[in-house]
C-alpha cells in the first residue's frame, strides 16, 4: 500500500484507512475549530520562491549540524506522543527509520516504548521531549534514566500547563495505550467515561504553575542542552535565550493547544531574528513538502520537525514507512535546492523566498 504514496499527503490518506478512527482522529486532530491547524500548512502555501538560475548545482548538499550533532539534511523527527497506536513496534520503529535516515529523533515524553527500549534498539541520536509533573520527581527521574542511556539533549514542552481542547478525542471517549516511561511511578489508567483519556491524565499529573524560573531547577537535575519547544513570540525567544536554552523550538503543538495561534512559519523569521543566530531555532508545524522545509530555511530556522508526516507512515509501513517519508521529503528539498540555485544549506537565503506580506507591501 505505501508504493501507492508519491507524496507525504498521499500517505495521510493510506493511515486514514489503516488507523482506527479513534487513533487516526487522535493524530490528525487540532484544538477546537481547528483554524490554526489549517493554517499550519495553508501559510507555507502563501509564501513563493525566488529561484536564481546559472548556479552550478551538480553536486547538492542538504547535511546541517544541530547543537554539533551533524545529519544528512535539515528534517528530525517531531516528538509525538503513543507511537504503539500507529504500529505494533511503536518508536522502536521509528527510531530505527531515523537512524538508518541519520536524523535526529526526540523521543515523546507520553512514549509507548521506555527511553531505554528506544535507545537499546539502534544508534540514533536521540533527544527526550518532556513534561514537567506536579511530582517533579518523576520528571526527573526520567531525565536522569534518558541522560544514562545515551539522549544528547532534552525538550521541554513550554506550551501545555493544560491540554488544549480535542473535541475529537473527547467524543470518541480517547484510550491511551499503556505510556511505558511511567510505569511503577504513576498512574496512566484514566476511566473512558471521562472523556478524552490523555486530557484527564495530563490535567491531573502537568504542572500548570511551571514557569521561567523553573528552568533553573531542571538545569539542576541535568547536564544535557535544554531545548525550549512552545515559543511563539519574539520576547518569549529573547526571554528563552535569556535564561541559558540551549534552543528554540517554534511551534504551536501541531495545532493542539490554542487554536488561532499564529501559524508557525509565519512569526519563525520574527523569532529567528530576535536569536541572531546565537542559539539554533529549530521549526515544528505544517510541513508537508520540500519546498516547505526550504522556505523554513530561507527565513530563519536551522532544521524543521515532522510529526504528523512519520505518525502517517509508521502506521502505513512501519520503519519502512517511516524512512519513506523521510526520504520524500529529503528528494523534494533536495530538487528544490537545485532549482532555486542552492548547492549547499548555507547557500539559502531570505532573498529567496517572498511572503505574503512583501506581495501586499508591493502592490500597495
């Protein structure tokens, strides 16, 4: 069935078909009207290139490196939480598609797998998105089980004090399949008659009063880079920065949290500009092309993240599906590269691309 896919989209159809409805509605899903997650990928449709022509594009080289760890293109693996709902193997899978596509993967906190089953299973290089819990010792402990097991940065999740609001997930009564990181530590039985499982569970075990000074704590607990997922704003960056992360990671949680949040893509070069590159931004939220992750590039971002996308092949394909997206995605950059005159990463740039806002300012 994935040989019927010749774009990433396509392969959204595929799961739809695979997936459960209650596990599809689950991954597809945003927050409420879900006007943001339209415009996740609607806003890149707005933005067009500037191609330069005569350029010696023979050899094209797409390989980036992030915090020093070198990968073969500016594409990592979103961390997405209950990869065992798409797929039997879950993020052993994943991880393995990620490795043998030598790209980074930040494993899910709400994983299915144990961050010691993910790492034991290849030699990705693996970063831990988290949480942080009302019981800050089982953050933390998780923390120091991911550092022992070889993960070369952490990702905290800044935008959930509460889980946005999932009308899908809340009529279908959502089930969690079993989060593995916390067994023995907490509770993840949450009563269907509830509503949506994962809302219970995170309203009851999320911290909502962590805030800027509580990164002081978790640099405490660790030695890892700390990468902050969630930021929106450009004083939110400069903020960010202020306190010691390590990076940024733009993003409005897929959609999930606070529908009519601003698309991502259009306040990335705001908050790439208030970083002046001091700190690597990294984007999450709407790519579905090549072309996407150019035009993410060409106005600020280090590297982009796919959630949805690998969610959709690991349940098509498992770890084959998995590469596949990848794959499609690294030939559509890399044709993109060679037609707009970009040899190398470092040879995109903002006089590439023109967004919506310069073609308003220009017919003015």
């Amino acid at each position: 069935m994935a040989d019927e896919a010749v774009n990433v989209d396509e392969f959204q159809e595929l799961a739809k078909r695979v997936l459960p409805k209650m596990y599809y509605d689950f991954y597809s899903g945003g927050a409420e009207d879900q006007q943001t997650l339209k415009e996740n990928v609607e806003a890149f449709h707005r933005i067009m290139l500037r191609p330069r022509v005569l350029v010696d594009v023979s050899n094209i080289d797409m390989s980036t490196s992030i915090l020093g760890h070198r990968i073969s293109a500016p594409i990592m693996i979103a961390p997405t939480a209950m990869h065992k709902a798409a797929h039997p193997e879950g993020e052993i899978a994943t991880a393995r598609a990620a490795a043998a596509s030598n790209t980074i993967m930040i494993v899910s906190f709400m994983s299915t797998c144990t961050v010691e089953e993910v790492a034991s299973c290849c030699n990705a290089v693996r970063y831990l998105q988290l949480y942080v819990f009302k019981r800050r010792d089982i953050t933390a402990q998780v923390v120091k089980r991911a550092e022992k097991a070889g993960y070369k940065a952490l990702v905290l999740t800044v935008d959930v004090p509460r889980l946005g609001r999932r009308e899908a997930d809340i009529k279908n009564r959502m089930i969690s399949p079993k989060l593995k990181n916390f067994e023995g530590l907490i509770s993840t039985e949450v009563r269907s008659n509830e509503g949506s499982g994962p809302e219970v569970f995170a309203n009851n075990a999320f911290d909502a009063s962590l805030s800027w000074k509580d990164i002081g704590w978790l640099k405490s607990v660790t030695k890892l880079p700390i990468l902050l997922k969630g930021i929106l704003t450009r004083d939110d960056a400069i903020k960010a920065m202020e306190i010691g992360a390590d990076g940024i990671v733009v993003s409005n949680h897929g959609a999930r949290q606070l529908d009519y949040s601003p698309a991502t893509i259009t306040i990335l070069e705001e908050i790439a500009q208030a970083v002046r590159g001091k700190i690597p931004v990294l984007l999450d939220g709407g790519i579905r092309r090549g072309t996407d992750v150019f035009k993410a590039l060409a106005l600020g971002a280090r590297a982009v993240l796919i959630g949805r996308p690998v969610i959709y092949g690991l349940a098509v394909n498992g770890e084959e599906g998995v590469k596949r997206v990848i794959k499609m995605l690294k030939d559509e950059l890399e044709l993109t590269m060679a037609l707009s005159g970009c040899p190398s990463i470092k040879d995109i740039t903002r006089s590439h691309v023109r967004t919506e806002h310069e073609r308003l300012l220009s017919a003015l």
